[in-house]
C-alpha cells in the first residue's frame, strides 16, 4: 500500500462520523459540553465529544472526568476496529474506495481534477494515489491533512474514554454499526462531488484558524458559536448531507437514549458536539419529548 493512502488509513477512523476539531488552552471553567438530561430521578449524562485532539489539549474540562466517574457504563457512537484487525482494517478501507474500477475522476470537472493534483502534489502527495476514494472521505482527508499540518493530532475524546472504560472494565454501548457509517460515508457527496471538493479546497488556507475558533467553543460548551461554526454552513451549502449526516442520526438516536431511562444504571453518551447543538440537536429533541435538560 502506497504511504499516501498508508497515511489516509491511519486517519479514515476519527473522520467516520461528523466531528469539530479543537486546539486550545487548559483554563478550567464553570461549564462544558456535559449535560444532565433528567425524567424524575433517572438521569443520562450526555457529553459533546471532538474526535481529534492534541496532546496539549488534556486534562480535559473536569466536568467530562465527572460525568465518567459517575456513569456505570459508556455509550459511544461506534465501535471503531481495532488497528492491528487487518481484515477489519480491510473492510474499512475497501468501504471509502470506489470499486470495478472507478474512481473520482470521473465524477468530478477537469477543474477539479487539476485543483486536487496540485494540492496533494503541495503536500508531498500524489492525487493519482488518492482517486479511488469516494468523495466524502476525499474530501475529509483533505481537513485532517490541513489539521494535522495545523499541529492538531492526537485521539479524541472518544477514543480516550473508550480507552479508560476498557481499563476500568466498564461495559461500553455503542448507537451505531460501523457498517452504518461505513454506509454514511460512502454516500456522503454522492450527486455534490465537484461542490464538496471545490469547498473543502477553498476551506484549505482557513482550516487553522477555523479549528482555533472552535477551541472555546467546546470546551466551554458555547453552542451558539458551535453552531455557527460547524452547523450553519453545511446546513446552507448541502442540505441533503447535513439531513444524513446529521438531522437523520439525532433521529435515530433519540429513542436509545430513551431507552436508557427506568434502568439501574447512569450511562454517560458521548457522541460528537455538533449532534448537540443547533435546532435539530438531540438535545432540543429530548427536551421537546418533555426531558429536562441541564448544564452538568
């Protein structure tokens, strides 16, 4: 395997689902992306997780370790693959590629072709070695290459505790099948190939400062600007994606974490931040189904 696409493997796993990228300072605080959704006495604990984070960006807002120390089990999104399971890893892999012999290029302009040859060519790559992957991952790709070029890298918030319960030997739950998002992913762009790209392209020289925007943001839990930031545009630019995305999964969501009321247990729900922000957040569902929904 050519180290381009050696490098996309390594990667493919933190941008499986729908996440914001932080980097930022360690000043503690009085809130977090941690809420406490309460029927009576029963309570779920529910955190807005980033799925890539620096080194330099733990410990973590206390109020994540909290919420830990008092859940009985973890609820995750999925259950990434194991990086040493090479026939997960293949499975993995052959889900974000084209097959029969397509490829990107033909589902995008010459314009677009020349734009992505010549980015990955400035970073050392080779676009040529990249063009059997679907646009949603391509396109991805492209962020996590500039993140990492930004000095963002590192396991996520998810990573971390699923990590940390292992050690604990707490259960984890997981809402969603890797083949599920594998599925997602694969989908993600399909009909917008030139329009993504071209976007994520144009995005390229502000990814830095985008991700620097978003670090209050998560770690105060200010959902207004994360919002803003990582909702409000997709929702614009690509209705259609942001209603699978994201719109569709909160949906789908929402009666799991129901189903975790009326049990012995406190489960802590980490999924990514943006699913808990915003109009169609699953937050602001719980809270519409007569759920109380307070700052942890």
């Amino acid at each position: 395997m050519n180290g381009m696409t050696t490098t996309f493997k390594k990667i493919i796993g933190a941008t499986l689902v729908s996440s914001v990228a932080v980097f930022g300072a360690q000043a503690e605080q009085t809130q977090s992306s941690v809420w406490k959704v309460s029927k009576g006495e029963d309570t779920v604990l529910v955190g807005g997780t980033v799925h890539i984070l620096p080194v330099s960006e733990f410990p973590l807002p206390s109020q994540f370790d909290a919420a830990y120390k008092l859940a009985d089990a973890v609820v995750l999104e999925t259950k990434l693959p194991d990086p040493t399971d090479q026939q997960a890893q293949l499975k993995l892999m052959q889900g974000m590629m084209y097959n029969n012999g397509e490829n990107i290029k033909q589902h995008i302009s010459p314009e677009t072709v020349a734009r992505l040859t010549d980015y990955f060519a400035s970073i050392g790559g080779n676009f040529e070695q990249m063009a059997g992957f679907r646009p949603g991952p391509l396109a991805s790709v492209i962020v996590m290459m500039e993140a990492q070029r930004a000095g963002i890298a590192g396991q996520g918030v998810d990573a971390y505790y699923s990590q940390i319960a292992q050690r604990d030997q707490k259960p984890l739950e997981y809402l969603e099948s890797l083949d599920f998002q594998l599925e997602l992913m694969a989908k993600m762009g399909q009909g917008e190939e030139d329009f993504m790209l071209n976007q994520n392209l144009d995005y390229v020289p502000k990814v830095g400062d985008l991700i620097k925007d978003m670090i209050a943001a998560w770690r105060v839990g200010d959902t207004k600007v994360l919002n803003e930031l990582a909702l409000v545009k997709m929702k614009q630019d690509s209705p259609k994606s942001y209603d699978a995305m994201m719109t569709q999964r909160n949906i789908d969501w929402v009666p799991k974490i129901e189903a975790m009321f009326g049990d012995d247990d406190k489960e802590l729900v980490l999924v990514g931040v943006g699913h808990l922000v915003g109009e169609d957040s699953v937050l602001k569902m719980l809270e519409e189904k007569g759920y109380k929904v307070e700052r942890f």
